[in-house]
C-alpha cells in the first residue's frame, strides 16, 4: 500500500510537471508579446527591454520555468532594480490585467465552482443511480425503457441549451426561483442553495443521463456475476443482494467516471458559470482568454489539471475500499 | 435489450458482418436515427444547392424581413416563418435562417467528422502497437494515453483556441478537438489487441512468415474493427457537441461563418422575444447528437456485445 502510494505520488507530480510544461510552452511562447501588450502603442525600445526585464522575459525559457515552477514551491521575488515585489508561497505570478496575485484570484473564486460542483454532483450522482439502477434491475421492462429514453435524450441536450429551458421555465415562467446570484455559504445556507439551485439542475441534468447508463450497463453486468447468485443462493434478501453486493461492485466503473468529472468541473464549469453569470473559476478563465492574461490562464490551466490528477488518484485508492476484489 | 435468436430470414452460414447487418435492420431505432443522420448529412453536403434552393445565401441581409420599429424583430409569426423564408430569419439583419442552419451543418458535421477520423486512426494505430508490441513501445505509449487523459481538455482547447489568432478555424479547431479524443479509443483497441495477439491464428500466421506489418493489418486489424467502428459512432456526438461549446464560447469559428454553437449562442439573448430562432439551430443539435448516440448505442451491443469499453 506504501510502495504503491509512493509510485502514484510521483507520477501525479510527473504528470503535472508535464503538464505545467507544454500550458507554458504553448500560452508563453506562442502568443504575441505580452511586454508589448503591457507597454502599450506608444511604446519606446528601451522602455520595452525594461518591462521585458521587469517580467523576466529576458530569460532563456527553460531558466523562466524553472522560476516559475520553483516560485510555486519557495516563492519569488519579482521584479528588478527599485520595483520588486515579493510573491509568497504558491506563487502562480501576477495578474496582467488587474495586478492582483493569481492565487488569491483562484482562492477568491474557488468556493463558487466548488459550491456549483459539489451540489451538482449530489444532485447527478442521486438521480444517474437510482434510475440506472432501477433500470437494471427492471432490464427490458417499460420502466427500463422510458428510463433509458429518458436519458439518451437528456445526454443529447447541450448544457446552454438545458440552462435557458430552465430559466426560462422556472424563472420568467413560473417565478419559482430567483436568477442565480451567489451568495457565500457562510453568509446564508439557505440563499446558497436557492439561488445555485437552477446551475445545479442544468449540470445534473446532462451528468445524470450519462451516469444512468452507465450505471445500468454495469449493474446488468455485475448481477450476472457468479457471486451475486452465491449470494442469491445463501437466501439473503434481495435488498442486502443489490446493494452490499450487486451496488459494490458494480460501482467502480461510475467511481472512475465520477473522480474525471468531479475533477474536471471543480476548477470550473466555463459553459454553465458564463449563462447563469456565477463569479467561478471558469467565469475568471472566460475573462482572462479575451485579455490575454496568460498567469491567470496557466494559473486555472494547472488548477484544473490537479484537481483532475488528485481526484483520479483518490478514486484509485478508494476502488479498495468499494470493491473489496481490489488490492494494491 | 433484444433477444439474441438470429431472425430466420438469415441464411444459415452468413458471416459476422452480414448478421449484424441483418440485426441493425430489425431495429426501428436504427431506422430512425439511420434516417436523421443521413438527413443531416445530405444538408450538410448539399449546403450550397440546397441554400440557392431556398434563395437566400447565409450572409444575405434581408432587411425587409424585420421590423426596425421593434428593435429588428422578424416580421411575422414563429420568428418570421414564411414561404419565403422556411425557418424565419435572424432579428436585426434579418439573415435567413434555413439557409444558416444547413451551412451551419456543413461546418459543425465536417469539424466532428474530421475530428473522428483524427481519433479513430490516431487511437487505433497506438492502440494496436501498444497491445501488439508490448514492452517499452506499450509503457510510453500508455502513459502518454494517462497523460493525455489528465489534461483537463476543455479548458486547454478553449486556451489553445484563443491562443492561436490567425490560423483557419476549422483545421485549428478540428485538431484540437482530435488532439484530446485519441486516448480512449487507443485503450479500447490495446486491450482488444492483447486478447488477440496468442489467438492460435495469429500465431499460424506468425509461425507461417508473416511479418509483423502483415499481422497487424490483415490478421489483428480486423479483429478490432468492431469495438472501433461501435466506439466511432459513439464518439461522434460528443466530437459534435464539443465543436459546438467552442463556438458557443466564442473561441470556434468565426462569423460570418456559421455553426450551430455558434448560431445558439448569438440567439441567447432573445431567448424571450423571439424563441424561434434559439430553437432551431437548437433542434438541429439536439437531434443530430440523439441520432449519433442511438445508432452507436445499437452498434455497440451488436459488434461490441462484451462491452470492451471500461
């Protein structure tokens, strides 16, 4: 468990160094300059050699990520000559934009796409199951069918498409709810929930369909294993057979699933954040891309991609815990 | 879903292909989702003729068609559905949208198309010289397969999209949607290969004089084309959906070129006043995605009835 723990900690490092290398390569070296962005039109030589300094561009490109990658870790100072400024722990850089640290801008907006992510989530992972699972357990009966119709045709349904039916239905319509504003958890639960309930519902809605077939193919799959009728077969109850059983195992394919999604909408959902105008990550990234902010593009770049290599990570040492078939 | 007894009118003997084909026949939602595809796709390739039939080409302003006192309302009905304009028109330049919608089609078909082929060859050929191979070809290979999966792909193809300033859209955008898609089907076909490189025929062939090319393409190939052509036509809808978040996000092609994330996104903001012109290019995306989904679903259980998917 140790030894394998160890080698998966160093591939996930591996992995995003991978990563935060080809995001630098391709957002710092491609585009044009972003010196020269900052200068402005009316812009002298030797005033651009200076901000090109002042940003460190004059490097060799190895040597400026080599700084940025040790800055994540130690911080940086950066700067040259009387305008410096000390960036602290994890460094991601400054902002172009607006000069603000790109950590804190993250940190700032964590907690909205988290909020959105999270309750989704629940709200996909209630809905995908049980109908995946009643389904299975119905196989070709019209229950199954009007589910699994059901969810080919939810999974088929784009996201902006889904989001404007509902506010267009709950919100001009009938008036049941309020145009999304998010309101911190901390300041009142019940508000949060109200108002994130609509995003929620829009992202559940796709993952739902996706995870209810999902779940049924699996749970077809895992009811036909031999264990499942020496289970039967001992004369426990039907109930203890699908879940402690049946449920168990027929979960990892999902668990895979849902570790990739998870980890992919925490750093932010850019479509559903952007329709319903919610301050997330991804409604920072929106921004960033059409200014041309490359530190706090790299910066969501490298938060999505660790959220992805940890929640695949978690998921991998969850499977033992499960499915007890698994062990490390 | 459906019993697995041979209908009778197969002839006794009939290979592989010809029975399935005899099982997709027997299926309505294969007709149905058959029919729409091959609508969408005749639109797709007819756009020119098929918008000179109409009369108006995409980028015709027709400012006869809207009403200027009422902020470039379309005039008429359903969004200004007439004989002269087949699905309404565009408010404020009151463009013709029958003609846009099957343009659209042209370029949202022949991104996701592009994009597949890109995959499908990409992913089969790893897969297969990652399962075949073994050893080092097939550690590189798969952690390649682990890293690219680790990428969270819509927001570096978002990044990637607005990156790359002037360079033509659509071959940006189809290779970058392929650039992310090759994985899962190189694991499909990997594991396809490793299950058939010991059968005992591949080893007649081996011990026959076959080379390895020779292996690879007449002996190994077409014992993965099933799983690879069920896993093609799954992918597709999403190769689909994800050209049209990309132009829905404003970082896919440009106007006046349209696609149909493209032409959802500018009818966003008259989802209230003129629901129409949302719907339509709506409808279109919907039902292509649908149509894809079920025919793959179908090919799936009957090429790929073990499920290789993981």
């Amino acid at each position: 468990m140790i030894r394998y723990l160890s080698r998966r900690l160093i591939g996930v490092i591996g992995v995003l160094v991978a990563i935060a290398a080809v995001t630098f390569t391709i957002f710092y070296v491609l585009p044009s300059d972003p010196a020269a962005a900052a200068c402005g039109k009316s812009c002298s030589a030797e005033r651009l050699e200076a901000i090109r300094a002042h940003m460190g561009l004059d490097q060799p490109l190895w040597q400026q990520f080599w700084d940025f990658l040790s800055g994540i870790f130690t911080g940086r100072t950066l700067g040259s000559g009387q305008y410096t400024l000390h960036c602290g722990f994890p460094c991601l850089g400054y902002s172009y934009e607006n000069s603000e640290s790109v950590w804190d801008l993250l940190m700032d907006r964590l907690p909205v796409s988290a909020s959105l992510a999270c309750g989704a989530a629940v709200l996909w992972l209630l809905l995908g199951l049980s109908a995946g699972v009643t389904a299975a357990l119905r196989k070709d009966t019209l229950v199954d069918r009007v589910l699994m119709v059901g969810a080919v045709g939810a999974a088929s349904l784009p996201v902006y498409f889904t989001s404007m039916m509902l506010i267009y239905g709950l919100i001009r319509v009938a008036g049941l709810l309020p145009y999304p504003q998010y309101v911190a958890f901390g300041t009142d639960p019940l508000h949060w929930a109200s108002n994130l309930l609509l995003p929620w519902l829009a992202l559940a809605i796709l993952y739902a369909a996706m995870y209810a077939r999902q779940s049924r193919s699996s749970m077809i799959e895992t009811m036909a294993e031999p264990f499942i009728r020496t289970a039967r077969a001992k004369g426990l109850p039907r109930r203890t057979v699908v879940v402690k059983h049946g449920l168990r195992a027929g979960m990892t394919p999902i668990l895979t699933l849902f570790g990739m999604d998870l980890g992919g909408l925490l750093a932010g959902a850019v479509i559903t954040e952007s329709i319903f105008g919610l301050p997330g990550i991804g409604r920072l990234f929106h921004g960033a891309l059409s200014t041309g902010d490359q530190p706090v593009i790299l910066g969501v770049t490298l938060l999505a991609a660790t959220f992805i290599v940890v929640a695949n990570l978690a998921v991998d040492l969850l499977y033992a815990v499960v499915d007890p078939r698994v062990r490390f | 879903m459906t019993t697995a007894t041979a209908p009778a009118e197969v002839p006794a003997g009939s290979g592989p292909w010809q029975l399935a084909r005899a099982e997709l026949r027997r299926r309505t939602s294969v007709k149905v989702s058959l029919f729409i595809v091959a609508l969408f796709v005749l639109m797709a390739a007819g756009a020119p003729l098929l918008s000179g039939l109409g009369g108006w080409s995409p980028d015709d302003f027709d400012k006869a068609a809207v009403d200027p006192y009422l902020g470039g309302m379309p005039i008429g009905p359903l969004g200004g559905i007439s004989a002269d304009h087949w699905l309404g028109v565009e408010p404020v330049t009151g463009r013709d949208l029958f003609a846009r919608v099957v343009q659209g089609a042209q370029v949202s078909l022949l991104i996701a198309f592009t994009a597949t082929a890109i995959v499908v060859v990409a992913g089969t050929a790893a897969g297969i010289a990652a399962g075949y191979f073994g050893g080092r070809t097939d550690a590189v290979l798969s952690r390649l397969m682990d890293l690219t999966m680790s990428f969270p792909s819509l927001i570096f193809m978002i990044a990637m999209m607005s990156v790359a300033k002037d360079v033509n859209r659509i071959v940006l955008m189809t290779a970058v949607i392929g650039l992310f898609g090759w994985p899962g089907i190189a694991r499909v076909v990997r594991g396809q290969t490793l299950s058939l490189k010991h059968r005992e025929y591949v080893d007649a062939a081996r011990v026959g004089g076959s080379g390895p090319w020779r292996i690879l393409t007449r002996d190994i190939l077409p014992g993965v084309a099933g799983p690879v052509i069920a896993y093609t036509t799954l992918i597709i809808p999403g190769m689909i959906a994800t050209e049209a978040a990309l132009s829905y996000l404003g970082v896919g092609v440009r106007p006046p070129t349209p696609s149909w994330g493209q032409m959802i996104a500018e009818s966003v903001a008259f989802y209230d006043t003129d629901p129409m012109y949302f719907v339509i290019p709506s409808i279109c995306l919907f039902l292509t995605v649908l149509a894809f989904t079920l025919l793959g679903d179908a090919l799936r259980d009957i090429l790929d009835p073990r499920g290789s998917r993981t």
